[in-house]
C-alpha cells in the first residue's frame, strides 16, 4: 500500500473512533457533558437561592422585589432543563440529587436572606460564578466544535450580563 494511501486509510479509522453520531470528537463531548452538570448543578442553587428570596424578601421594596425574583426563577428554571436536555443530547446523564448539585457547586448558598440589599447581592454573586463556570464551558466548547453548546453559553451569558448590570444598578455598584 502507498504511503498516502495508508495515512488516509488510518485517518479515516481514527475518524471512526473518535467522532459521535453528532459528528463530534466523542472523548471532548464527554469532557463538555461533565462541564455543563457542573453547570446544572450551580444554576439548581441559584434557582434556589431565588426562590428563598422570594419567600423571604422585606421591607419596602417587597412588591418589586418579590416579582422580580420570581421572573428570574422562571427563566432560571428554563435554563436548568435547557442544560439538562443538552446533556442528554450529548449522551450524558443529567445530576438530579441536591446531594450531587452540593458537590459541584461554587455558587454561595444564601439562607434567611430577607434583606433587599443582601438578596440583590445574591444574585449578583451566583451570576458571577455561573459566568465563570460559562465562559469555560464556551472555551471547551469552541475547542470542541460544539456549536450547539457554545450558542446555548453564548446566549447565556448575553443575558446575565445584562442582569449583573442592572442588579449592580440597583445596588448602586459599579460592574
Ligand atoms: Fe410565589
């Protein structure tokens, strides 16, 4: 067999056996699918930090507040099953245990907070990890091909961003 063709014969066999039914390398797919349950398991305590929030929110501001905290709720827990379901796409299994979210999280776990300034400050802070832990994940994910993922963190961040911004607003903080 000719040099060439044997190199083209071997590429072809590693293509084989590194890429999925997506098309993707399958080893780096893998990597991404425990990136994002990290994610999962973040975007669940900020989900319920919000929720403790809502509950637990004072004052005079409490009407503003107890709506807005549950308008993020909503649309946390679209993004809770958003990267659950790309998981899945990705062959991997979804965490679903608190016990499994606690040991992946770096997002503070806020508790009692019925302070409008604490609780705003909350948000901010669990945003800033789950930035941290998106903007690895569009690394990984640009490196990998993974378009569908890295649109996902993309979007995300686009949004958070937006809400660091107005959350630092009300607190009357600079980014
Ligand atoms: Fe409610």
């Amino acid at each position: 067999m000719q040099l060439d063709r044997y190199l083209y014969e071997e590429a072809k066999k590693e293509q084989m056996i590194i890429t999925n039914s997506l098309g993707l390398d399958q080893a780096k797919t893998k990597a991404l699918s425990y990136q994002l349950n990290a994610l999962l398991g973040n975007f669940q305590i900020y989900y319920q930090n919000l929720r403790g929030i809502h509950w637990n929110i004072k004052g005079k501001n409490f009407f503003d507040l107890h709506a807005k905290f549950e308008e993020l709720y909503t649309d946390a827990n679209v993004k809770v099953d958003e990267v659950a379901e790309r998981i899945l796409t990705l062959g991997g299994t979804p965490l679903h245990t608190f016990e499994d979210y606690m040991k992946s999280s770096s997002v503070p776990v806020g508790k009692n907070i019925s302070k409008d300034t604490e609780a705003v400050q909350l948000i901010v802070d669990s945003l800033t990890q789950l930035l941290l832990i998106e903007r690895q994940i569009l690394d990984a994910s640009d490196e990998a091909d993974d378009e569908g993922t890295n649109a996902m963190m993309s979007d995300f961040i686009t949004e958070q961003e937006k809400t660091v911004w107005m959350m630092k607003a009300w607190l009357d903080q600079e980014i």
